[in-house]
C-alpha cells in the first residue's frame, strides 16, 4: 500500500491491492501519520498463520484504511454519504458530514489498540487482567478495544489522536462509543459491528488474496449494491434486499470456511498458542510491557508506544531464551524455540479433539463434549505431572469463539437487550419489497436458515515432540 500527497484536485489517496484509489481527508491522512496509526505497520494481521502462508505478511495498517473505505462504501449504498466536496472540506461540520465523518474514522481506528501479533497475545493480556482486577479500576478487559479507546479519549497532545480529532470539530467520545459499538445509531454500530460489517468485508477478501486461498472470496460489488435502511421502531437499521440473498450466504460461508481451515487450523494456530503462553509467563515475570505500562506511554510517550509491536516481540523471546532466564522453566524454553525457529511442536489428535458441528440452542449436549475434551486434557496433564520430565509440555486451545453462521433467534433473545429483534446489532437483516424485513435465520428459502444453528466447534491441544513421543508410548494418544 502506497501513500501520495497530491497538491492536485484528487487530494490525498492511497492506492490498495484490493480496491485501487482510496481519498483520504485531510483529518483521516493527519491520523495515518500519528505514531499510533503507523504502528499498525509493524503488526501482522493473521498472527503467525503466515509461518503456514508465507504471503500473509500483511498488516493491520492496511486493513484499516480497507475496513474505512467498505464503511464509506455502505453509506453510499444506503444514501447516507455526503459528497465528496462536502466530505473533503475540512469547515463542513453538518450533522450529515459529521455523521459521514465519525463513522468513516471509527472503521480506521477499530484496531487501533491492536496487541503484537494481532489477537495472538491479546488473550493473555485479558486473562492476566492486571487493570481489569486492580482496585480502583472500572472493571473492563484489558483488550485492544479498550486500550484503542483510551488512545482515542487519552491523547490530547500535538500528534495525539485526540487532539486531532478535536482541531477538526470531531468528538472523540462519539469515535470510541463507535470503535465499541455503543453508539446511539444502530445503524452506525451495524454497519462497523455485525455478521456482515465493514470489518469482515475487508479482512475476508485481504486475508484470501495474501494468503493465496479462496475461502474468503465473495462478491463485494453486489453485496454493496444491495444494503437498504429501514425504520424499525422510529429507528434506522441495515437491511440488506433480499435480491442479494445468495450473495449474502456466500459472505457467510465464506467466514465459516475461513475461520474453521484457516484460523484454527493446527498448523498455524500451534504457534499463536504457544505465543500466547510465552506472553502469560513473560506477563508474570515482568519481561513484557503490562496492560498500565502501555497505558502509561499512550499518555506521556507516543513514540515508546509505538514500539509495541511484532519486532518488539520476536526481540523479547529471542533476548530471553538466550540470556539464560527461561533455564528454570526448561517448558517454557522449549516454546520459545519451537516459536523462534517454527519447530518441534505436535498436534494432538484423538477422539475427544476432533471439529464437531454444535447446536446453538443444545447447551446441554454441547457441554457434555466440551467436558469430554476438558477431561482429556486433565488426564494427559496428570500423567506427565507423574511421569514426564521438566521440559515436557502440553498446551491446549479450546475455543475462545463460536464459528457460527448467524446466530440463532433464540441465543439472539436470550442474550439480547431489545424487545424487537430486528433492532439488535448483531444479526443479518433481509428486506423485502413489501416492506416486509426478517432476520437472516428467519427466511424459508434461504440456505442459512437451514445451517443457521450449527457452529464449529475446534478443540486444539499441542505439545513437544518428545512429549508426544511419552503420550504414545505409554498409550493414551494415538500415534
């Protein structure tokens, strides 16, 4: 991706491997050139899937200019955009422009508080949760859309992206409320925060087209044409015309192919695990900069926050294991190396670990097999706590998330705050020309409403090589 400074009537742009010529306005080309938003340069997007993919190099820079340029698309499609002149002109504070404005700048700053290696190293912070149990403290996630919002709310200093957003009449409590998706227009959350948003419609067509796979390939130009607001309740939301119902599924597909072969598959997820596990230890010793450091350096240091990114990473585990200071925690070591040189761990394979398709609405039964897997797991623990040796390790990865189609109108309800379905953000809305509007889930000829429930579940367990070789032996796992 390449950034121009035009002096000629076209304006700033950068052109995109994906959709060519993307303007920039002039507070958007201010905020790409923060030390916060360059960051984003130096952090991957897919964590360490390009150890599988080695094209996958690309980072969350890129992806959030694309996830801004489907966001402004959508508002063209639904009618809600402003002209171009009206969009560039930085004295153009009409409701409208400012409506076109937030919500554009929200798309680009969604990822702003991005953890090295993407969402690889984000859940340990969350489990460690130094801030979110501290006294005092508000009791929030110490995730990347907390600490992006601090950044948004917290930096009202030259360069800072509070004190940009300001010198061009923007609130930055209206641009964190939409980076949260909390915003008062259901609409604006919708279109940054749904089944189909601005978000995945971006990652899925950059990650296939790095990656080299197809999963992800839909057909963006339609789905575009045929989003739709409709007022439910006195209230916008988006609806997509039922015209595009296929489409609209293959989107859907898409997503659940890319989420179960792509990012939980063992031969890359291995490494985001163990990454995960070096960063828990690196976290309780001390090694790593805690959730209140980098709170800290987004308040006085910008540029030492800028640090905070893929190389920063790769240098700590590399500086540790050589240095000597993961000696007396040999497992530990031995994830390091197999992190640093993309060797050396195994995928557990037997019966309780295999993809099986849940029901969203069988908790019971789902349960009953998570439980299976749990107990697995404890058992092949408890025999190398007996019987294996201090290098030996074992790491399982259940699933954090549900890889699901759509969610089900009853886990919408269940969990849902709105008497009125249509009005929760999450869930697909199809239109219809009577002025008819059903959830996804809802629509008899639809494919989805057939699929609708299931989910994937993709129960992941690693270890050493040597610890497979114990495991086998001594029969517990197949070989």
């Amino acid at each position: 991706m390449r950034l121009y400074m035009d002096v000629t009537k076209k304006g700033r742009v950068v052109f995109d491997p994906i959709y060519g010529f993307i303007k920039l306005t002039p507070v958007e080309y201010e905020i790409i050139h923060s030390p916060f938003y360059q960051r984003l340069r130096w952090i991957k997007q897919l964590g360490f899937s390009f150890y599988v993919f080695p094209g996958a190099e690309h980072s969350r820079f890129g992806h959030s200019i694309g996830v801004m340029f489907n966001a402004h698309r959508i508002l063209q499609s639904c009618s809600r955009a402003v002209s171009d002149e009206d969009l560039m002109d930085i004295n153009c504070l009409s409701k409208e422009a400012i409506y076109h404005k937030s919500l554009r700048i929200g798309a680009l700053l969604h990822d702003l508080g991005t953890f090295v290696f993407s969402h690889t190293t984000e859940s340990a912070y969350i489990t460690f949760g130094e801030t979110t149990n501290s006294k005092g403290g508000k009791g929030l996630q110490d995730d990347h859309e907390n600490l992006g919002s601090f950044i948004i709310k917290n930096t009202d200093y030259e360069g800072g992206i509070t004190h940009i957003l300001k010198k061009y009449g923007l609130d930055p409590q209206t641009i964190s409320d939409l980076v949260k998706g909390v915003d008062p227009s259901i609409l604006a959350n919708q279109i940054l925060h749904s089944e189909i948003d601005c978000d995945r419609m971006d990652y899925l067509l950059r990650d296939a087209h790095y990656t080299g796979l197809k999963y992800g390939a839909y057909d963006r130009d339609y789905l575009l044409h045929h989003f739709e607001v409709r007022k439910v309740d006195q209230h916008d939301i988006l609806t997509i015309r039922h015209n595009a119902l296929h489409c609209v599924e293959d989107f859907l597909m898409s997503r659940f192919a890319w989420y179960s072969q792509v990012i939980r598959s063992p031969r890359g997820s291995k490494y985001d695990a163990i990454a995960e596990k070096i960063t828990f230890h690196f976290l309780e010793k001390g090694y790593i900069y805690r959730y209140s450091d980098l709170l800290d350096m987004i308040a006085n240091d910008p540029m030492k926050f800028y640090g905070f990114n893929d190389s920063y990473f790769i240098s700590l585990v590399q500086k540790h294991y050589s240095n000597g200071d993961l000696d007396k925690v040999p497992h530990i070591k031995d994830m390091a190396l197999t992190l640093l040189l993309e060797r050396g761990a195994k995928t557990i394979n037997c019966s309780e670990f295999k993809q099986i398709l849940f029901d969203q609405d069988k908790a019971t039964e789902n349960d009953k097999v998570v439980k299976k897997a749990q107990a697995k797991v404890k058992e092949l623990e408890e025999y190398l706590q007996k019987n294996g040796s201090p290098e030996d390790w074992i790491l399982p990865d259940l699933p954090k998330k549900d890889i699901i189609y759509v969610k089900s109108p009853k886990a919408i309800a269940k969990n849902g705050q709105k008497s009125n379905l249509l009005l929760e953000r999450d869930p697909v809305k199809i239109s219809y020309d009577n002025g008819d509007i059903k959830l996804l889930a809802d629509v008899e000829n639809s494919v989805i409403s057939s699929l609708h429930k299931k989910m994937n579940y993709t129960p992941n367990v690693f270890c050493s090589m040597k610890t497979h070789e114990r495991l086998v032996k001594a029969g517990l796992i197949p070989g």
